[in-house]
C-alpha cells in the first residue's frame, strides 16, 4: 500500500495478507518436517 505501512500491518484481513500468511505457514511446516526426517 502507499501509505508506508507492511501489509500485514495496513490491512490483515485482506486477500494478500491472508495469501501471504498461508504461504507462510506453508514454508514453516515444510521445514520442520525436513527437519524431523
């Protein structure tokens, strides 16, 4: 957004946020299973 704030931070509940976070959670539950093997 243009007014300098991370979008996590501007607006949580919109369909990016929601899309980054999913992929976030993604990553980290794929590197713990890495991990764990």
């Amino acid at each position: 957004p243009s007014h300098g704030k991370p979008v996590l931070l501007y607006d949580l509940k919109c369909s990016g946020s929601q899309a980054y976070l999913k992929l976030a959670s993604e990553v980290i539950q794929r590197e713990k299973r890495l991990r764990a093997a």
